[in-house]
C-alpha cells in the first residue's frame, strides 16, 4: 500500500522560509524522512507539492480513488494557508471519503489567530501540529498503526 504525503502552497520553499518558524530542513529532507518513516512501517511513498489549490483537490480525488481500490492506506496533507481559508478542500476530503492526517510543522495555535481554525480538521482523521518536520514521521506511524 501507498500513503500519500500530500503539501500544498509555500511548502517547496521549506529551509529558506521562516527557518525560525519551520526549521533549516528543505522539502527534499522531508520527502527523505518520509520515504524512511514508510519503509520503516511497510509503506510505499508518493510525496507531492503543489502551490495550486485545484491541483490539491485533484490529488485529493484520485486519492479517494486509490484508498476504495485498497491501494491507498491514507494521506498526510499539510495544506499550508490553504488550511485556513479553503472549503473547496474541505470538501474535496469529505467528498472523496479520503482518510486524512492533517499536519503541520508549527505550532498554528501559538502562533497568529487567523491560524488557529481549520476547514479541514473536521473532515480529518486525526491532526498534527507543532512537532517541526519529525510531525510527517509521526503522521505515516498514526495511519500506520490506525
Ligand atoms: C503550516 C502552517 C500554516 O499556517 C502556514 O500557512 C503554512 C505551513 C505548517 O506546516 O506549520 O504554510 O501548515
């Protein structure tokens, strides 16, 4: 089975963005961690980002698509700002009937008010927040072991 590591906008900028907020490690180490978490657990990786919503959304169907196959065990999704502000997701997830782990690096509820409500916790699983990068290996263990 597969588990979909699923990032959305600002995400490619990993390491150089706000490297006080979101750590000195770049998307690649990510992609590199995750790749050990899945193995790790027995898990195929597909790690993705797009800045683009409706690609996010599109991501998210063809997810839905693949976990009805039982090819999918789930997806970890940091949806960045999009978490934030998007009902198209919010919809595309329940839409699907795709099983989420909602993740973020930082801490988004010590951090400004407008980060503190999500339109995709309620849709998710199970979420995920202020662990920094190690927060995705936590995400692949949980659908792992649920
Ligand atoms: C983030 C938190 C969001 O508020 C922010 O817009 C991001 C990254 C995180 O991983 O901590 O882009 O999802």
């Amino acid at each position: 089975q597969t588990i979909l590591v699923l990032n959305g906008p600002n995400l490619n900028l990993l390491g150089q963005r706000e490297p006080g907020v979101y750590g000195a490690q770049t998307l690649a180490d990510v992609e590199n961690l995750c790749r050990a978490a899945c193995e790790r657990h027995g898990y195929t990786l597909d790690f993705r980002q797009s800045n683009h919503e409706g690609a996010l959304i599109d991501a998210l169907h063809a997810a839905g698509a693949d976990q009805a196959a039982g090819t999918l065990a789930g997806v970890v999704f940091n949806a960045g700002a999009y978490t934030h502000t998007s009902v198209a997701l919010h919809d595309a997830i329940k839409g699907a009937q795709v099983k989420v782990i909602e993740l973020h690096i930082s801490n988004v509820h010590a951090r400004e008010p407008f980060r503190h409500h999500s339109y995709l916790s309620p849709v998710s699983a199970g979420v995920l927040c202020g662990f920094g990068v190690h927060g995705y290996a936590m995400a692949i263990a949980a659908l792992a072991a649920t």
